[in-house]
C-alpha cells in the first residue's frame, strides 16, 4: 500500500492508471528517467510481481487485464503517450501490462514516487484528481458491462478511443485502433465474432468507415452518439443529434 496517501482499493480494480495527455508535475518526475522499449506482445510486468516500479508510456500502447479462475483474459483497460501505469495499494501488481505495438516507457521507483507525492504540495492535488477520474472511468465500465447490449458496447467503446485525443473532431475524425479485435472483446466482455458483427453493422449503417487496417473514420457522430446510449454525456452534441432525428422522420 501506498505509505504516503491513502487511496481507496477500488482505485486498483479501475487498474490505478493516471490519465493525462499535457506534460505535469507528475510527469515530470520521469524525464530524467531513461527509456526502456518494449516490443508488440512482450510484458511489463505482471499480476502477482512485487510492484516496485510506476511507468509513464512514452510511445505505443498497452492492455491491462487479469487472468480469472477459469483462464479467461479479461481486459481493463488501454494505455497511450502520456499515460502512468503501475500505481498499486498493495505490495503487488493486480493486474498485468503488455505491449499492444512497439512501446517505449520510462520507469521510476515505487519509493521515489512516493516520497515525491509526500514532499510536494504541487503533486498531491495532481495525483487525487487523476485518481477521481480513473475513478469516474471505472464505474463508467461497469454501467457499460452490465447495462449496455452489444452494439451500444462497441459504440462507447469507439467513442472513449475518439475522446482520449483532446484535438478531435467529430464527424470524419479518424478513430486508432492499435489493438486487436480478441482485445476489443476482452475488454467489452464479447465475443470476438460479436464484434466484428457490430463493426460491420456500424459500416452499413453508413456510421463509420475502415481508413486502414487499424483504423476507422466516423462519418456519422451524432449517430454513432445515440447508439452508445450516453447522450446526455455529449451535451455540445445535441445539435448533431436533433439533425440525425430530423433526417429520421423524412
């Protein structure tokens, strides 16, 4: 457990990842730190390993997941640029972190980070709000785990992935997908066949287009909106939104 704060175990099941995509106190804590690379598929740790290191993802992807009783991979999460992975409560890592594409990361001792978090005024606040939104995040993925059909899976999954890029777009903008579609599943609890279905209902229905092997444009956003079931989330949508129901009842 963390000796210098005194976070909520459920921080660990929503993974402990800090996100963030602009440089930050807590980011700098790693730039003197030298880069480590990590090819597609190979491990950064995983779950049981005596947690002594955090990493911020310099460049590439990484999944999150756990391995339950049964042997399944259940996926809780994708890492980009910017993001800080390993934070843990306990003594160990509760989950496991794996290299989606070629990777670089930056690696920083447990025990610095936390006599940093104890010395700094600057890097408390920072810490607690990135844990309140991860927080926000995971119950997010439990309403769309245990409430949401297939098809509004997939649509909220795509939009999370539009979100994370602070510059995007909203029609025509384009949606990467480093990660395979057996990912996909894991994470949004599917089966793979399932969601290339939803995928390919999307594209007939004129909603998104493929622009590359891991990649889809969005033609359709308000569309793609309304199907995720979350449009009350997407308040600066609703213009879009009332054009897709007009065109509707036409």
């Amino acid at each position: 457990m963390l000796q210098t704060t005194n976070f909520h175990h459920a921080l660990e099941i929503a993974n402990a990842v800090l996100l963030g995509s602009e440089q930050s106190c807590l980011q700098a804590l790693f730039n003197k730190q030298p880069v480590e690379r990590l090819a597609a598929g190979e491990s950064l740790f995983f779950e049981g390993d005596a947690a002594k290191h955090l990493f911020e993802v310099v460049e590439g992807n990484l999944r999150i997941f756990r391995i339950i009783s049964d042997g399944r991979r259940v996926i809780t999460g994708f890492l980009q640029a910017g993001d800080i992975v390993g934070v843990s409560l306990k003594n160990h890592y509760l989950y496991s972190a794996e290299a989606i594409t070629d990777t670089r990361v930056r690696r920083l001792s447990r025990k610095a980070f936390e006599a940093e978090v104890g010395n700094s005024p600057a890097l408390r606040p920072e810490v607690f709000a990135r844990l309140r939104d991860e927080m926000a995040a995971a119950q997010n993925q439990m309403v769309l785990l245990s409430c949401k059909n297939a098809e509004e899976r997939v649509c909220s999954f795509l939009l999370k992935q539009l979100h994370r890029d602070p510059g995007h777009g909203r029609s025509n903008a384009i949606v990467e997908l480093p990660m395979t579609r057996l990912d996909i599943a894991d994470y949004l609890g599917l089966t793979i066949e399932t969601v290339s279905r939803m995928m390919t209902k999307l594209a007939n229905k004129g909603i998104l287009v493929s622009a590359g092997r891991h990649c889809v444009r969005i033609v359709k956003y308000g569309m793609l909106v309304q199907l995720s079931g979350d449009d009350d989330e997407y308040d600066g949508d609703e213009r879009g939104l009332l054009a897709y129901a007009g065109r509707q009842r036409q």
